[in-house]
C-alpha cells in the first residue's frame, strides 16, 4: 500500500508553476499592447504608403507611354516598401531584435530563396530589362520561338502574344531575352517578293515591265520604294524574275496584299502572252519480264512489244530520226536535194 502511495504522489501535477506561466504570458501581452497598437498603425501607414506610391509610378508609365513598365515598377516598388514596414514592425514588437539581425537573416534566406526559385527570378529579371530596354511594345508582331502574334501582355514572367488564328502563347521572359526576336512591326513598310518563271523564248524587259506596271497599280502596294523585277536566273524549265513590292508592315496588309499581287500579275502576264512554263518530264519503264532485261543494248525503255519479224519502236524512231537529219543535210548542200534536184526557191 505504501509503495501505491508514493507512486500516486509522484505523478501529481504542478498547477501553481502552470497558473505562474499562464499568468507571466498574460502580463507580457498586457505589457506588449502598446508595441502592437504601433504596429498595426506601422503596418497600416506602409501599406497605404506602398499602394500611394505604386499607383503614382502606374499613372507616370501611362503618362509616357510605357503601361506595362509602370505596372510592373509599382508592383515591385509596392513590395519592397511593405517588406520594409513588416522588418520595422518586428523590431518594434521585439526590441532585441536589432535591423542589423533582421538584414542578415535577409541575405541568407534571399540565398535560399534565390536557388529555390532561380526560374522565376530569371524571367522576372528579364522582364525588367524587356521592359526598360523596350525592344518591343504591347500591339507588336513578333515571331519568336517558332510562335508569331500580337503581344498582348508584358508581365514580370512572361509575355503573352495572340496569334493569328486566335490562340495565346506565354512565352517565359528568359527565352524572349536570350533568344532571336523578329519585331515585324518595328518599322513602317516591309519588303515582299515572288518569283515568277517565264519561259525561255520571252522577252526579259517585257516581263519586267508588266510586272512593275501591273504591281504598281495593285491596292496596297506602296509608290515609295516602288515595285522592281529583276531578272534572277535561267533554270531549266524557263527563266526566272523576282518580283518585289513595298507594304505596310501589318500582318494583315502583307497577306492581303500578297494575294492581290499575285492575282494580278499573272492575269496580266497571261493577258500579254508571257509564257509561264511548268516542268515537263517524260519517265519510260522497261518491261523486266523480258529476258533483255538489264541488257542495255537490247531492252526496252518504255515501248511496247514489237509483233515479230518488226523492229521494235524505239528502233524504227531512231531510223526516222536518221533519215530526216540526212534528208536536212542534203538540202542544205547549194540549195539542192539528196537526189541532186534543186530545192524549193533556188533560182534557174
């Protein structure tokens, strides 16, 4: 019974040291109202001073022109300034922590959080510099990463473009910075071209002529610089001329544009009797069930079987040829036949 009793009496809790906690946390907090009245106020008056000033530095980049770079410069100056008041609270709230203790533990966790989300610190670095070095603006045509449209949206990751056929692309920052960028609309006009075949007996100033003529007269196409054709280069089918034209450097001015050109040269090419030539190929198979087959001198290319006792042909195509190319060579001596009679116009 005794050895019940003592384990009884070891077990027994000390509720005066628990009430003396209790009671010295609820003197401290009573101690701390003050510290917290002031922060709240603190932490009131910087947050009304963050969106104060984020608002003003957004009317200032619409003011110049450059929204995105004012929405972004007030988001980030906004933040800092909170960061600031909630490291200022803290020293209020608990006096020994010092500005100097709060500014180191700041610099290791920006450590941490740099290598935590290096990706998102990487864009939103890029799209600060996008967005002072302004190689392009919101309303751009740009081609970029294979993808080309509109640009929407200059954010701190990424920028958005509509495409043509109606879809966004969010192209991150990083690679808009570090890759090639086409800024289509960067200038006023832009060059298109063509080239179109004639044939080989046409005339290459004639050709030049209508094209420049029938390109200047197409709606849409600029007077300065005007339309040129240049002669580019004899091919085997026919002869080559690049046709270019100025525009406006929209995307729908050129695609419309384009069309109409090419409508309206070739009408007028057709119209002046400008051949326009496309290739011609002639394929001969030789029958491989033949026991000629692979014998060059003796298969056939394409022609059909000869009944018996007849040339096949291809041989009786080469001895027509023959017989015309010396029939040519006789006429051609003095006016005279093979046979030795006078041709056709020769005097006496």
């Amino acid at each position: 019974m005794e050895s019940e009793d003592s384990g009884l009496e070891e077990i027994d809790a000390d509720t005066g040291n628990f009430f003396e906690k209790l009671d010295s946390w609820v003197d401290g907090f009573f101690s701390l109202l003050p510290n917290i009245g002031i922060v709240i106020v603190l932490l009131l008056v910087f947050w009304f001073a963050a969106g104060a000033v984020g608002r003003l530095l957004c009317r200032m980049g619409h003011r110049r022109g450059r929204p995105s770079l004012g929405e972004v410069g007030g988001a980030l100056v906004r933040w800092a300034i909170i960061i600031v008041g909630v490291m200022l609270a803290i020293t209020v709230v608990a006096p020994s922590v010092t500005p100097g203790d709060l500014f180191a533990g700041l610099g290791i966790s920006s450590v941490a959080i740099g290598f935590a989300f290096k990706d998102i610190l990487q864009n939103m670095l890029a799209g600060i510099l996008i967005l002072l070095r302004q190689p392009f603006e919101v309303g751009d045509q740009i081609v970029s990463g294979g993808y080309e449209g509109t640009v929407e949206r200059i954010e701190t990751r990424a920028t958005m473009i509509k495409t043509y056929d109606g879809r966004r692309v969010v192209i991150p920052n990083a690679d808009i910075y570090t890759d090639a960028v086409i800024v289509n609309t960067a200038f006023d006009k832009r060059r298109s071209q063509y080239g179109v075949q004639i044939g080989c007996s046409d005339d290459f100033d004639t050709a030049c002529k209508i094209m420049e003529e029938t390109c200047a007269g197409v709606e849409g196409v600029l007077d300065d610089p005007a339309p040129e054709a240049l002669p580019w280069s004899m091919d085997a089918d026919g002869n080559t001329v690049r046709l270019r034209w100025w525009t406006k450097s929209v995307r729908t001015e050129v695609s419309h544009t384009y069309a109409r050109v090419i409508k309206e040269v070739y009408n007028a090419l057709d119209k002046a009797g400008i051949d326009m030539p496309y290739p011609t190929r002639v394929l001969l198979f030789h029958d491989q069930t033949e026991e000629t087959d692979g014998i060059r001198g003796k298969q056939r290319e394409g022609w059909p079987r000869a009944p018996e006792g007849e040339p096949p042909e291809a041989a009786r195509i080469e001895t027509a040829l023959r017989r015309s190319r010396a029939e040519d060579d006789g006429q051609g001596r003095d006016g005279r036949s093979g046979d030795g009679r006078q041709g056709e116009g020769s005097a006496g």
